[in-house]
C-alpha cells in the first residue's frame, strides 16, 4: 500500500519507518528542509531503540522516502496519516494550527478516495474540524479516521510492531475495510482492532495517558507520606502491584513524569473539561503533585549542606525525561538545574544520549562529562534524575575517590538501603528511609 506521513517528529518517522517495515510504500514529509536532507543522508534525527537498523533497511529496500513537498509525498497515497505537532496554547489548550493548515492543503490535492488519519493527539472533536477543513476544497471521497497512538519512547518500535490494541475510529465501511487491511500485519497474535467513533476513539487517547499520569502520581503521593510514618515505598509497591486489579506497571515513585505526552495530555484534557463547564478535579491534582514532585529532593540537598548551596558542585546522572529516549521535554532534570544554578551550585552532568539536546538548550551553563564518573570528579554530591541501566551497578569504590562527599540523592531510587548503609553513604531517595553515614 502507498502511504504518506506527514510530520517527521518522533511518532511520524516511528509510523513511516514501522509501516515501510511491513512492505508498505512510504514516503514522510517534513516543512524542515534541514532534517528531510539530514534523512536523505541517512542520518536518524531522533534517538529510539531498533529504530535505525529498520530506517536503514527500508530506505535502501526503495519503501521508505523524505520529501518536503506535500504534493509529491501523497501522490498515489491510498491513506495519509497527519502526525504533526499540537503543543499546548498558554491556556494549556492543544494548538491545531498545524493540522488544520494541512487539512486546508490537501483538500484540492486529493484526487481519488483516501483515508486521513489523525495520528497526533488531538482534542475530542478534531476529527471533525480536519472532515471540514479538506472538504471545503475537495472534489473526491474521502474519509477522516481518528487513529491514536499509544507508543512508549524507548520501546516505541517493539509497541508499533506488537501492539497491545489499536483504536480507529471511524463509522466508514470503506476506511475500517482499508484500516483493517493496513494493520492485519501488526496484529497476526491477536492482539485486537476495537473500532468506536471518532470522538471516542480520540478520548481515549487522553484517558489512558491521564489515567498513567496519576497513577505515577498517586504512587509519588505514597512516597511523600511513607517518608513521613517510616514506611517503605518499594515494599508497598511490591504489595499493591502483585494485586491483578492495580498491576506491577506505573507504580515506581519518584520526581514525578516528564516527555512530551504526560504533562501535555493531561493539561489538554484538563483544558476540555473546562470548556465542557466540568472540573475534573484529579488532573487539577495530578498536575499539581507531580511539578512539586519534580524538585522533591532540593530541600534535602539544601538542608545537607546548610542551606549554602553556592559554590558547590553537583554532578547529575540522567537528563533525559526516562531512559532509552533522548528527549528531554519537561524532563526534571531541567527543573532541577535551573534551580541548582539559581542558587550558586556548578553543575556537572551526564546522560548516555540526552546532552546535545540540553546543551542547545543551556549551552555553557552545565559541564557535559564524557562519562559517569568524570561528573563525580570533584563533585560535592550525586544527584540522580534518569534511571539509566548503567546506573545502577556503577563501581562503588572509584566513586568513593572521586566524591568530596559520600552522599547520594536518588530520585528514582535505584539502590537499596542495606547496600548504602554498609558503603558507608549518606543517601537519600524517594519514600524510603535516610541513610546517615
């Protein structure tokens, strides 16, 4: 099947690159004139696990394009997925403008029946401005289906590959006839097609990501208050997840969610209810724990040493919003560096994939080490923001030559208690017990 994706950003070049993998006919397109050249070139803008071997591939196999020309890119396009960006408004409101502007464009463009699938994450009801906006121009059939997405950066591959379930929404014959065939490969386990409306089916995007987002925080909210009883978080996770009506995933705590869906999702559902005269009062909640949550552990490093923060060296482990991502959109770590820089402290930071991007961010305001250990090197304490795997099993003893101070603050508590205390660590971490050395 020929296929056009519009948008190139992180769920547009995963779409492109998983359906050319399937032996559809692909081709992306992009305004960025940079990043399609930079794609040409074969260079992958963006950083996902198994993604580049599949890029590679398709591209030399003739099923995966780049082109900049809308025109071009959906010639011959039996469906077109629109994945471009709708960032938040001031008032926390998803901004459409990008989708209805191509909407607007490939009304006079279409030149038989097509199906255009809304592959971003939109608000309930947008499927119905896209159907407006194509048909105010369009001389052909066509059908607008919502399709959302529902990838995790970092296994965002093996997610399009063996999805748990796809939504489509749609009440066309015609487009559930071709949707099914499009993603017959995908689903050969069994995994289910469940077709609903559009207006379902592009709520259900926000519920699901909403519904994660607080239990992360409801998790978050245990922690805060085990810290205050003596309890364990880990212990209680361990107690709560094995029950099959909560499960195991979602319950880790920490200092809070970041990325690009969580906190834009729940503000934008949030947002909708508002227009609707509803409050939802969780999300008012969520939103509010986790950006308190994401400085959680600053009073602890102010109190360690005496609320004189200046002058002082904090070497910082993750700066990406997760692992195995690159992205650092509303990652904490950038909430905890503007606040450790505010208050006089030189940073030094480290992240497996992360630094060009907070470097073209913060430029020379943050030391990036070529390592783990070189960020300890004179360091006055470990922050640690992203649970990276090479985190978690680091060579003790050279870190102990390296720290000025043998103190850990953990926000994804990656070590035990009973290891720290025997290393002699002062170590501090989310609903669990202080260690004091």
């Amino acid at each position: 099947m020929k296929i056009a994706v519009v948008g190139t950003g992180y769920v547009g070049l995963v779409t492109g690159t998983c359906f050319s993998e399937t032996g559809n006919h692909v081709t992306c397109v992009d305004i960025n004139e940079a990043k399609i050249n930079q794609m040409k070139a074969g260079v992958v803008p963006i950083y996902e696990p198994g993604l580049e071997d599949l890029f590679h591939r398709n591209v030399e196999e003739g099923r995966l394009n780049f082109t900049t020309s809308l025109v071009e890119g959906i010639e011959g396009a039996k469906v077109i997925f629109l994945a471009l960006p709708t960032p938040p408004g001031e008032d926390g409101s998803a901004d459409l403008k990008y989708i209805l502007q191509v909407a607007n464009d490939l009304g006079p463009l279409l030149k038989e029946y097509t199906v255009i699938i809304d592959k971003s994450t939109v608000p309930v009801g947008t499927s119905e401005l896209v159907k407006n906006a194509i048909a105010k121009n369009a001389k052909v059939p066509f059908d607008v289906v919502s399709n959302p997405e529902f990838l995790r950066e970092g296994v965002a591959v093996e997610d399009f590959m063996k999805p748990d379930r796809v939504v489509i929404g749609t009440e066309s014959d015609r487009a559930k006839e071709l949707m099914t065939k499009l993603y017959a490969p995908l689903v050969r386990q069994g995994n289910p097609i469940i077709f609903m409306d559009e207006r379902s089916a592009e709520m259900t995007k926000y519920a699901a990501n909403a519904f994660l987002a607080t239990k992360i925080t409801f998790m978050n909210e245990i922690a805060n208050l085990c810290e205050l009883v003596g309890a364990n978080v880990d212990d209680i996770r361990r107690g709560i997840g094995t029950d099959s009506r909560i499960g195991k995933r979602f319950l880790f705590a920490g200092i809070g969610y970041g990325g690009s869906c969580f906190p834009k999702d729940v503000q934008a559902l949030a947002k909708t209810s508002e227009e609707n005269n509803y409050k939802f009062h969780i999300l008012d909640s969520v939103m509010r724990v986790n950006e308190n949550q994401k400085t959680k552990l600053l009073p602890q490093v102010r109190q360690y040493f005496n609320h004189d923060l200046a002058g002082k060296t904090i070497a910082i482990w993750g700066l990406a919003f997760k692992p195995y991502t690159d992205d650092i959109r509303e990652a904490p770590a950038l909430y905890n560096i503007e606040a450790l820089l505010e208050a006089g402290c030189t940073i030094k930071a480290y992240d497996p994939e992360a630094m060009p991007n907070v470097q073209a961010l913060l430029g020379d305001s943050v030391q990036f080490c070529k390592n783990p250990y070189e960020a300890l090197e004179e360091a006055d304490a470990l922050l640690i923001v992203t649970e990276w795997p090479q985190f978690r099993t680091p060579d003790f003893e050279k870190m102990d030559s390296l720290l000025k101070n043998k103190v850990i603050f953990d926000g994804r508590n990656l070590y035990e208690l009973s290891q720290m205390k025997e290393l002699g660590y002062t170590y501090y971490s989310i609903g669990r017990q202080t260690i004091l050395s």
